[in-house]
C-alpha cells in the first residue's frame, strides 16, 4: 500500500511540475518556425485575396489593429489587374504580429486568407515600390481599338494590302504542295480592279 501511494505522489508531482519544453515560448504564427518575435519585421503577406478586396479595402479594414504606413496590392504590369496577394506595413511590429496570427486562416467572401509575418530577411528594399498611390486601369482594349480603326494613309494601306497578299500566295502555294487541287477567287479579285489610263493620239 505504501508502495501505491508513493507511486500516485510521484505521478502527480510530474502532472504538476511544467516540463523545459513547457517552460519556453511559442514560437509565433506564420512566422515560418525559428526565431523569435525580435526576428519578425513590421510587414504582413496576405494571399488568397478576394476579388475587389484591394488598396482601399485593405487599409480600412486592417486599421482595426493598427496604424498602417503602407499598403501595396501585387498587380499585373501587363493588364494592371491585381495577383490576389498584397503586403501591409505597420507602424509597430507588434501589432503586425498580432494581426498575422489574428487573420490567419479568415474566411472572407469564400476565400481562406493566407496571413504571416514576414521576417526582416524576407523585406525586399523595393517591396512597397509605387504604394499609397490611387492606382488607376489602364483602358488597353479602348487604346488598342482606337490603334486599330484609326485612318490610315494611302502608303500604309498600299503596305498593308501587300502584306495580306503575300499571305494569300503563301497560302495557295502550301494547298498546292499538299496535293490539294483546289481554287479559290483569293484576295486578288476582292480587290477594286485598277484604273487603266487611255492615251489618245492625235
């Protein structure tokens, strides 16, 4: 009996006792493993954005946790349309911490938010080039219409007509080659028939 209850001591005092594993501190959320907070910068990832959750949106919403020096929006340089990622720098490094862990895995409009930390080897010198500006769309398709109705001279049309007949050739000579006895008018009879000048001799 007195074996048992020595026994039951030891294995309370173990439950009681905190082990060194206990003892140290967490590491921190999205933090990507180690480290400690003194490693993390003042600069947030957010992946998964929702479409027309941007520069705007952004700011308003994560000024609940603190003052924000700069918010950027990956974009496409082609098109200009965002990559659904974007970077927040806070003017504290703690509040950045505690807005990564308390963002990390959020649902919002059906996307899960991919949220962390960004430590200070990870900040790029140009990460927040062309931030806090009002980023406006470039109208390509209205530009490159307008480009291609706009009137055009008597020599670019002449060169463009040629090019269309080369093709046209090119064309004819492939069907040929192929053993294919086929013909067609071809661009050549689409085309107005040429004035012809008549010379009257006296």
């Amino acid at each position: 009996m007195a074996g048992e209850a020595s026994k039951k001591r030891k294995q309370r005092r173990q439950v009681e006792e905190p082990s060194s594993d206990d003892d140290a501190a967490p590491g921190p959320s999205g933090g990507g493993g180690g480290g400690g907070p003194e490693d993390l910068s003042n600069v947030v990832y957010i992946g998964h954005l929702p479409h027309g959750f941007y520069e705007r949106e952004l700011l308003g919403f994560f000024s609940q946790f603190g003052r924000l020096t700069r918010v950027r929006v990956s974009r496409s340089k082609k098109t200009g349309r965002a990559k659904h990622y974007a970077f927040l720098e806070f003017a504290v490094p703690e509040v950045a911490r505690i807005a990564a862990e308390a963002m990390e895995g959020h649902f919002m409009f059906a996307q899960r938010l991919s949220v962390r930390c960004l430590k200070r080897r990870e900040v790029h010198p140009e990460l927040f080039k062309g931030a806090n500006r009002k980023f406006k769309q470039v109208p390509w398709r209205k530009i490159e219409a307008e480009r291609h109705n706009r009137d055009r001279t008597p020599q670019e049309h002449a060169a463009r007509v040629a090019k269309l007949l080369r093709r046209d050739r090119k064309r004819r000579e492939r069907i040929r080659a192929a053993g294919i006895d086929y013909e067609y008018d071809g661009l050549e009879a689409a085309l107005p028939a040429k004035a012809t000048r008549i010379k009257f001799v006296d």
